[in-house]
C-alpha cells in the first residue's frame, strides 16, 4: 500500500495541520518479496568470455602504453586543434619577434590577395600557398627573428646576410616575389651598414638589378647596375664568389642591359636610340674584360651600322672583330666576320677588297669543315664575279655552291644556287653562243641544234674548216661552169 507524503509549504516545511486541504501525492511502496510483479523481471547475469594468452598480452600492452603517455598541456591542446601556420605565428609573438611575425603575416596576406585580384583561372591558384608549406614557414621563422635579434644589436650586416640567406633560399625554390622581397630588403638594408666602403650596396644593387632584369623592367635594372659599376668602379679587390672583380661584373650587365633595350628600339623604329645604346653597350664590354662578349659586340654594331648605310663606321667595328676572333682562335666568328667586311666594302664600291674578303670566308669555312659556311661563301664569291663579269669563276663558284648543297640535302638552297648556277652558265655561254648565231654557217647550226638537244656547252671549241672549204669549193664549181658555158658560146 503507497505511503502518503505531507506537502511541503512555501518556506520549505512541512504543515501537517494543512495536509487534509491539498491533494496529497502517493508514491509507491516498494515491491515485496512474495508480491505477482517481481515475477515477471530476471536477473541477466553476463559471463565474460575467457580471454586466450594473446589477447592477455595484447591488453597489457596497451595499458602499459597508456600509462606511459603524458597528460597533454594546454599548449599542446592547442596546437593540435589549430594549423601550423597559426601555432608558428604565436611562437614568434611569444618569443617576442612581433616584427618578424609582422612581416610574415604581411607576406602571407599580398600573396592571397594577389591571387584573388588575378581571379581563380590564374595560374597563381595551382600553386601552394605560403601558409600551406611548412618548410618554408621554419626557413622564414628561423631567418626572420635571427635578422630581428640582429637588428636589436645594431648588427646590419648580419641582419643583411639573413635577408640574402632568405633571398637565395627562395631563387632555389622557385618563389620569384619572395627573392625579390627580400633582394629589396637587402638593398635597403646596406644604408645602415658602415664600415665596407659601400661593398654590400654594390652587391645589394646588383641583386636587385638581375631581379628587375628577369622580370622585365629594363630600364629600372640599367639604372641599378649603373650604380653597381659606380660603386665598384675603382675597388680592385672586390669581387663575387667566383672571383671575378665586380667592376667588370658591372660592365657585363650593362652591356647585356643595353643590348636588350636596344632590341627594343630596334622594333620601335628608333634608329638613333638603337645605335647609341649599341655602342653604350659597346663600351661597357670593352671594359669587362671578356673577350668573347666584345668581339660579339661589335660584330653587332658593325652589322647595324651597315644597315644604317654607314659603311665606313661599320668596317672600324667588324675589323675589331676580326681582330678579336684571331686572338680567340674562332675560325667560325673569323668566316662570319670576313663575310660582313665583304659586303661592307661592297657597299663601298671597293669589289676587288670585296673579293679578297670573300675568298678568305671560304678558305677558312674549307678548312673547319663547315659546309653549310662554304657553300654560302661559295655563293656569294659566285655573284661577285658574275657581276664583274667574270663568268668562269662565277661558274665554278656557283656550281661548287651547288654541289655541297645536294649534298647537305638543303632544298632551299639547293633551289637558289640551282638558278644562280643556270644565269652564271648562260652569261658565260652568251658570247660564243652570239659568234655562232651570227657565223650563220652550216657548222655552226648543226653545234646550235646540237644544244638545243642536250644543253652541252660545246661553243667554245673551234669551228670546223669544213664549212670554209665547202664554200670555195662551191666558188670554184660555179665558176668552172662559167668558163664551160663561155666555151660553148665561142
């Protein structure tokens, strides 16, 4: 039978005057032994299976490794619910590099909101954002607050030295904006070094220049490398790693700087502008000590300068370059250069000067063996001779041109010297084919008909007598009958 409960009061006690006046609340009594409904529930008793020795060992194992496992700290929580990025970035606020961690997280936003103004067909989404790459955020991390402890020491020239490690590391690994990033980190650095005279703004003007150079920004790197060579322009003693000094250095990227803008106004039009930074860039490989690259030079201003119609000025510069191809032992440069000096004297009028040139072009191309040099040498000799008149040579030169052409297999040329061969041979033949034309004799047809038939240059063997002695013997048959017929008359 439920037991009753007095209610409670509002002040939490109970009133058992006032228990007949609210309804009272039952709560069952709990069941007896002998009562019907703790009949209907059985005790399930669950009987664990018996575990082998394997399984034994297995779970001792387990705890054991358990056990031996440290209690994760709050920090440890913490990087391992938040990404790698974020757990650097707390690392350098912690250690107190707030500079460092500025710069980073500076560099991490331009590259994502470069790649969102470029739009996601760019190729800048195909490639791994910063954030993203671990081995780059320790390389940055570990440079970057080096370069701030540095920089808190006054000490700029290792603060410059991280800012290249970083510059170099990146060219290694393919980011572009991040070398040059910090190239101009490095360069704006050196104003805070003192005590070298200026090398390191040198070399930090030098960096940026190749930077601008690779990116395009010609006039931009000239005006870096003008400074690189100014500074360097009377230190002996500086020089790369690779020990060359770095004036000459300088004037190797000035002359390679000033070839290209001069492309560039080429294309333009701009004559002017084109010949003068060729002998700016002229200039500055003389002064790089580089052989080769100055005779290079100057076979390209003379060109230019020939196809400016200044042949005057165009022989000083490809006699220079003849003169350095000799001290080079370039058999090849030498070809090309006595080739250039030909046309130029050409240009001149001076064929015979022309000619010399010409036939040293195909003794040296004869003797490296270059055929392809050979026959154009060949060709142009051949179109010399045949202009001055001069139809044997031009023949064997043409012909020669021809031959080394079929066997180079060169359908182009093989074309043109076919022709050129065909006019020389017909100019040569023209005179004895005119003698005959005008003989008019028997002899002289049959030999006409006779190339009509298989084009066989036979005009200039001599005449046979015959048709000399036919003709008197004609005169003397008709004046024989004269003298019959006067006969008769008597």
């Amino acid at each position: 039978m439920a037991a009753i409960l007095p209610a409670i009061n509002p002040m939490g006690e109970m009133n058992m005057t006032q228990s007949s006046s609210i309804k009272q609340r039952t709560m069952p009594s709990p069941p007896t032994q002998n009562s019907s409904a703790s009949k209907r529930f059985h005790i399930i008793h669950t009987h664990r299976k018996s575990q082998g020795k394997k399984e034994r060992e297995i779970e001792q194992r387990r705890t054991i490794l358990r056990a031996r496992q440290p209690e994760l700290t709050k920090i440890q929580t913490s990087e391992y619910r938040h990404s790698y990025k974020h757990n650097l970035c707390l690392d350098m606020l912690a250690e107190g590099y707030h500079k460092s961690f500025a710069e980073l997280f500076a560099l991490m936003r331009q590259q994502n909101e470069e790649r969102l103004i470029a739009g996601p067909e760019s190729i800048l989404w195909t490639k791994i954002l910063l954030e993203d790459e671990p081995e780059k955020l320790d390389v940055l991390k570990a440079l970057l607050t080096q370069a701030e402890a540095a920089e808190r020491l006054e000490n700029y020239t290792d603060v410059y030295l991280c800012q290249y490690k970083l510059a170099r590391y990146f060219q290694t690994t393919g980011d572009k904006w991040l070398a040059d990033h910090f190239f101009e980190n490095c360069l704006y650095t050196t104003a805070s070094v003192k005590g070298d005279e200026g090398r390191m703004a040198a070399e930090g003007h030098c960096n940026v220049g190749l930077a601008l150079e690779e990116s395009g920004q010609y006039f931009e790197a000239a005006e870096n490398f003008e400074l690189f060579h100014k500074l360097s322009q009377s230190k002996d003693d500086w020089a790369s790693d690779d020990g060359i000094p770095f004036h000459f250095k300088a004037a190797s990227h000035l002359a390679r700087i000033y070839t290209t803008i001069a492309s560039q106004f080429e294309a333009d039009g701009d004559l002017a502008a084109y010949l003068s930074y060729l002998e700016k860039a002229n200039d500055m490989a003389s002064a790089s000590g580089d052989c080769k690259l100055e005779a290079d030079s100057c076979y390209r201003v003379g060109v230019a300068y020939e196809k400016n119609q200044n042949s005057a000025t165009a022989l000083k510069f490809l006699t220079r370059y003849l003169e350095l191809c000799t001290s080079l032992d370039d058999n090849e440069g030498y070809g090309k250069g006595c080739e250039a000096i030909a046309k130029s004297y050409e240009s001149q009028g001076k064929i015979e000067e022309a000619i010399k040139y010409l036939e040293m072009f195909v003794e040296v191309a004869e003797r490296t063996k270059n055929d392809k040099a050979t026959s154009r040498a060949c060709s142009n000799l051949g179109a010399m001779f045949n202009s001055l008149g001069r139809y044997e040579q031009a023949v064997d030169y043409f012909n020669k041109s021809y031959n080394i052409s079929r066997a180079l297999n060169d359908t182009e040329t093989i074309s043109s010297s076919r022709v050129l061969f065909g006019v020389a041979a017909a100019h040569k033949m023209l005179h004895s084919f005119t003698k005959h034309v005008e003989l008019a004799n028997r002899s002289a047809m049959e030999r006409l008909i006779e190339w009509k038939d298989n084009r066989g240059d036979e005009f200039d063997k001599a005449i046979p007598e015959e048709a000399d002695e036919d003709t008197d013997s004609k005169d003397e048959s008709g004046s024989v009958k004269e003298e019959g017929s006067n006969n008769k008359e008597d």
